[in-house]
C-alpha cells in the first residue's frame, strides 16, 4: 500500500484560502463515504482545524487515488477552480507522508509550535474516519504512532512548555490592544474547545471588569460558562458589541456572524477603539470590517508575529525532531515487515499445496504394502524440508529488501513470478 498525503495549512494558504476548503465536524463522515466510495477499498483520513485540511489516503502500489486525482477531488467536492488553490496544495508521500503527520500531531507543524488541541484533533480525525469504515490497518497503524509521537514530545521536551495555545495568545494580543484587561468587558462569542479555553485564560488573569459569553445554543453557553461570565442572548448580540471593549470569536458558523455593519454602529463614538480577533475558520466577522477606522480586525493568520515574539527561544525543536527520528524508524521497519508477511506466507502455501498434489498423485501411483503409510509420512517430511531450503534464502532476502525503498517492487514481482495473485493489505494490529 501506498500513502498519500495532500492538502493546505497556514504554512501555504492564507485563512481565506483555508476557510473555503474547510470541512466542518458535522460534514466529516459525508466527506469521508464521498472519498471511500469513490476509490473502494482505499484507506483515508481527512484533518480539517482552523489551521489545515489534510487528506490522508492509502492505495494499491499502482492502484488509484493518485496526487492529481486527490486535487481534483478537492476542486470537485468544494467547488472551487483548481487555479484558486493549486499553489497552494502541497503533497506527501511514504515515509514524507509518516514524518508530516507526525510533527502536525507533535505540535511542530501548529501555528502555535506545542499546543496541545491538535492532538485531540488528530485523535477525532481518526476515530471519524475508524466509525465511517475507511480507515483500518494501514492509515490506523499510521495514526496511532502519531499519538505516541505526539505524547513521547510533549512529555520528553518542552514543546509544550507553558501551554501556549491559540487562546492564550488571543488573550495576550488582547492584553496588547487595551494596554491592559482591567476595568474592561470582554465579549467572548462560541461556546467550542477554543472559546473555552479562552474564557479560562480570561478567568486566570483574573483583571476584566466583565467578560461576556454570547452562543446560538443557549444550552451549550451555560455548560461552558466559568464564574462571573455573563450569558448573552444571541438575539442581543449587536447589544452586546455596543457594551463591549474588545471581542474575540470562534464559532462554527460557515457564514460571518459579526457584519461589518454592526461594528460600525458599535464605533459611532469618534473615541471608540474596538480590537476584534477571529479565531474562526470559516471566519465569524466580514472582512469589509477591516476598512472601518475605529475597528482593529485580527484575524488567526495575524496571530503569528505575536507567536513567535511569545515562543522566541522557548522551544527546543531539535529535540522534538530526534524523537520523530526515532518513531520513524520503528515505524518504517514494522511497515515494511509487515507490508513483506502477506506475500511470504502467500509464497509458503502455494509451495505448500504443489506439495500435497504431488504426494497425493505419487501415493496413488505406489504399491500398496504394510509400511505404506509410513513411506508416505517420511515423503511429506522431506518434502517440505526441501521447500523449507529453497525458500528461505528467498524469504530471508525478501525480509531484508522489504526494509529498503524499492519494498514494493520486489514483493510484486514475487508475486508475479510464483503466479500467487494481487497482494493483500497488510493485517490488521
């Protein structure tokens, strides 16, 4: 099997970019059966956060889905003209494919380098793509190594040092946009992971006059409501923009939930200054917003300077990359071993059956006395010693080649030569 991996993340694509090739949680597994039914019997996994989108397939050696059929998919399934993303896209294959994954669910691939949502959101890909069918041995072995990965980095180094995450750095250009959270009302708008969090690094710093808390699920608010927040009717948000000094969003809307419209009857007041910051993909406020003169739009691409001024000489990579080598290492030769086991126990059963008909049409030829059946015994044992001595030096290579990058090859023309059929996916963990 061969594995694939395609797609976009705030390393190639700006966030208006990202946000129109973004699949929602709800519209994973309608993603999922679309891939899977389309190339049957391939594997895949599709990563989709704020900050990527991410297919993951494995295929036949010579099998489809190939690079440019997966691009193609894309523009289909997102309508959206292949010159709008193509410079875009960037692609991964075999042991490239492993590394990648790895250092996304490591953290060294985030926009925030160690925080730590990734790592339950690789874990939810995963566990989307296990319940729609279409992941099993191969992207399934993949993916759990991943999680080891990421849980060996975060417990052996200080990727994670501090728990940066999107949050607290939304939190601190915040702090940055006032001067300071004291005397001030927050509004705080979704009631997701990140919002979450949000509304903890709030309640730590412990200096905002108000923070407010506005979600469609008026449910869903209360249940993620902290101590001293205040719960905002959705109908009352254009109010609550008016009351507040700053806001930050994330939802899961697919459409703008702040207008621009809005924030500018909120900054009517000539000495109104209003720092907005969207964590959403897609985005929660309209762009347009970025033209009006009292209001600071930022969006999570705007993040970034403030990332690397937070995490400058905080992080030791370097470490985190010699784990990922290690892990690659152990990975690559349990694949490949177990990529060569199909075909070299294919090999010994068709030997095996030769050998059987050969006796078989050999004990019918022979005369029949007392020690028959012990002749017969001792010309199946020797029999299949022999097999045994001319295979394995053959399987010896064979397991040998299987750890080198030409694996592939060798095992098909082994099954080409011994007539023993199309190889099998490898078996499951």
């Amino acid at each position: 099997m061969r594995i694939l991996c395609t797609g976009i993340s705030h390393k190639t694509a700006p966030v208006a970019l990202r946000e129109r090739l973004a699949i929602s949680g709800d519209a994973l597994p309608a993603a999922l059966d679309n891939l899977s039914s389309r190339w049957a019997g391939c594997e895949f996994v599709v990563v989709s956060t704020c900050n990527r989108t991410e297919i993951y397939a494995a295929r036949p050696l010579h099998g489809s889905p190939r690079e440019h059929e997966l691009h193609a998919w894309i523009a289909e399934y997102f309508s959206v003209d292949p010159r709008d993303f193509s410079h875009s896209l960037f692609t991964h294959s075999g042991a490239s494919a492993a590394r990648h994954l790895f250092e996304v669910a490591s953290g060294l691939d985030s926009l925030v380098p160690g925080e730590g949502q990734i790592v339950s959101q690789v874990k939810e890909a995963h566990a989307a793509a296990v319940n729609a069918g279409c992941c099993r041995s191969v992207l399934g072995e993949l993916f759990q190594t991943s999680l080891h990965v990421a849980k060996h980095a975060r417990s052996e180094t200080n990727i994670a040092a501090g728990k940066v995450s999107v949050a607290s750095v939304a939190v601190q250009c915040l702090c940055d946009e006032l001067g300071t959270l004291e005397g001030k009302t927050i509004l705080a708008i979704g009631a997701g992971k990140i919002n979450s969090l949000v509304l903890r690094r709030l309640a730590a710093e412990g200096k905002a006059h108000r923070i407010l808390l506005a979600n469609r699920s008026a449910q869903k608010a209360h249940a993620l409501c902290i101590q001293g927040a205040c719960i905002v009717e959705w109908a009352d948000l254009p109010a609550a923009i008016m009351q507040s000094d700053a806001i930050i969003s994330c939802t899961s809307s697919a459409s703008p939930v702040i207008t621009a419209k809005m924030l500018a009857q909120a900054c009517a007041a000539p000495t109104r200054r209003l720092p907005v910051i969207d964590l959403a993909v897609p985005r929660d406020v309209e762009d347009s917003a970025r033209d009006l003169a009292h209001v600071r739009l930022l969006n999570i691409d705007d993040l970034e300077a403030v990332v690397r001024r937070t995490l400058e000489g905080r992080r030791d990579f370097s470490t985190v990359q010699a784990i990922i080598d290690d892990h690659m290492k152990q990975y690559l030769a349990s694949f490949r071993t177990r990529l060569a086991a199909p075909t070299i126990d294919a090999l010994y059963d068709r030997m095996r059956r030769l050998a059987s008909q050969e006796l078989e049409a050999a004990n019918a030829r022979l005369s029949t006395h007392d020690d028959a059946a012990a002749d017969a015994e001792i010309m199946q044992k020797a029999m299949h010693r022999m097999i045994g001595r001319i295979l394995h030096p053959a399987v010896a290579n064979l397991r040998k080649w299987s750890q080198g990058d030409g694996a592939e090859i060798y095992l098909e023309a082994v099954r080409k030569l011994f007539d023993l059929g199309p190889g099998e996916a490898p078996p499951k963990p």
